[in-house]
C-alpha cells in the first residue's frame, strides 16, 4: 500500500534580510507584505531561504520583537544576540506557511502563487498559461507563457478585468497586437 502524494505547502515571501543594525543582534527587513506589524509580531515563525552551505539551511527562526527605527523595519530573532550572528543571516529570505482557508482581506488581491498556472483566456480560446507575476512600483505585470515566448501583460483591470480561480483562468482583453507575432522586416 503506497502513501497518497504529500500536497506542497503553499509558502508566502514576506522579507529579506538586508544588513544587521547595531551590535545586539538587530536585522533591517526589505519587507515583501502589506501588514508588517502583524507578519512580524513577536513570537511568529519563518522558514529562511539561504545556500546549502549556511547553517540556517532548512532553519525556521522566531521573532523576539519588531520595530520601526527611522521609517526603516528592524526585527530581533530569538537566540540573535550580537552583530555577528546577525550578519550571518544577511541576505536571507524569510516565508511563511499560508492557509488557503483563510479569508482573502480584499476581492480583487491574489497571492502570486494562485496566478501562476491559470490558462490566460482571450475572447473565449486560452492563449497561454501564467507563468510568473513581476513586481514593479507602477503595477504588476503577468507573464504569460505562450508557445516559446513570454508576453508581458499589465496586470491592471482593464486588460485583466477577471481572475477566477476555480476555473484556473484569468480573463484578458488585451490591447491589439499584443499576443500577435510582430512581422519581420526586410
């Protein structure tokens, strides 16, 4: 008798260790969620992503206190107590396991691991698949899989105006030309 296949859990990004601050062992965080004071409360824990070679490979670290130091977020880790323990952390990738269950906070906010792999439907024929979701300070761009090349699509409600993930699709009307082949010229 064979064990049913383990589902993947489904781990959220929500910072990276930029440099240590002070000499008692403190982090400044670049921060990759909406609510920091709540991610970051004392006592919650993190998966790190580091090389194989660190020794907080496949390590999950627990936060002893966040704050605010200059419009900057500092965080302080269980058993981090001086700068050179903090510095061995520096560059570190911070996840969170996320329920599924829980509540969306806002109708049109998805996570980007819920985007990635929805068939890219246009006037009713799917197009090409999500492959990834990019980030920049203007908006957030869709990457789509189609055939050998990525088409970059605005993630914005006039060219998305659906995501509907129990269908696995996101609806596009997207400008003209924009999934088109560009003719070569002479």
């Amino acid at each position: 008798m064979s064990a049913a296949p383990q589902t993947p859990r489904n781990q959220l990004r929500v910072g990276r260790i930029l440099k240590a601050h002070g000499l008692k062992g403190a982090l400044k965080l670049e921060l990759y969620t909406d609510d920091p004071d709540g991610r970051f409360r004392a006592g919650a824990s993190f998966t790190l992503q580091v090389p194989e070679h660190s020794k907080w490979h496949r390590e999950t670290i627990t936060v002893r206190e966040f704050r605010w130091m200059n419009q900057s977020p500092v965080v302080f880790f269980e058993g981090i107590d001086d700068r050179t323990e903090a510095e061995s952390l520096v560059r570190a990738i911070l996840w969170v396991d996320h329920d599924e269950t829980a509540v969306q906070p806002e109708d049109d906010a998805w996570y980007d691991h819920q985007l990635v792999g929805l068939d890219a439907v246009r006037d009713g024929e799917v197009v090409g698949r999500v492959a990834r979701v990019d980030h920049f300070p203007s908006q957030d761009l869709l990457i789509v899989e189609v055939g050998e090349r990525e088409v970059m699509v605005p993630f914005v409600s006039a060219i998305v105006p659906e995501v509907d993930l129990a269908a696995g699709r996101v609806v596009m009307t997207p400008p003209a030309g924009l999934f088109e082949d560009v003719a070569e010229e002479d």
